[in-house]
C-alpha cells in the first residue's frame, strides 16, 4: 500500500497483468513468487528489507515504474521483491 500511494497508483497497478495469461517462463513464475512472498512478509510485520529514506525509496520505486511502462518485465520481478521487503508500516 504504501509503494502504491508514494506512486499514486492503485495496489493492483503495480501488479497489473491484463488479461493475457501468465507465460509458462520459469524466470517469470519465480519472480511472481518471490514478489508475493516479499508482500507476505511484510504484511505480517517481518519485512527483512533494510530501512531506507524516504527519497531513496521513491527513486526505486520511479525506477521499478518505469521499467513497467517500459515492458521490461524480468527487470521489473527482479527489482520488486527487495523493493517491497524495505516497505515498513
């Protein structure tokens, strides 16, 4: 949530797929369960990221955006575990 309101976006516009479905791409699917257990950790208050500013965050989260509106993908499942991991409440 709070990745989402530092880039005005809804939760789901992170994470926003479309309808096609998921490629059957071993990189793709351990991204994709990397990135959800990286969300579960730290919805349960054990993030295990590092704590970082405020700025440094929002240059991550820039980078991680615009690598999305850039289509490349495998960078963005790259970056988003650790990112979210540093996400404290």
């Amino acid at each position: 949530m709070a990745l989402a309101n530092a880039l005005e976006v809804s939760p789901s516009g992170l994470f926003d797929l479309g309808a096609s479905p998921l490629p059957a791409d071993p990189a793709a699917e351990s991204a994709i369960g990397a990135i959800r257990e990286a969300m579960q950790a730290v919805a349960m208050g054990i993030p295990g990221g590092q704590a970082q500013p405020v700025a440094r965050l929002r240059v991550r989260a820039e980078t991680a955006l615009a690598a999305k509106q850039a289509c490349r993908e495998a960078e963005v499942g790259a970056m988003l575990p650790a990112l979210t991991r540093c996400l404290r409440r």
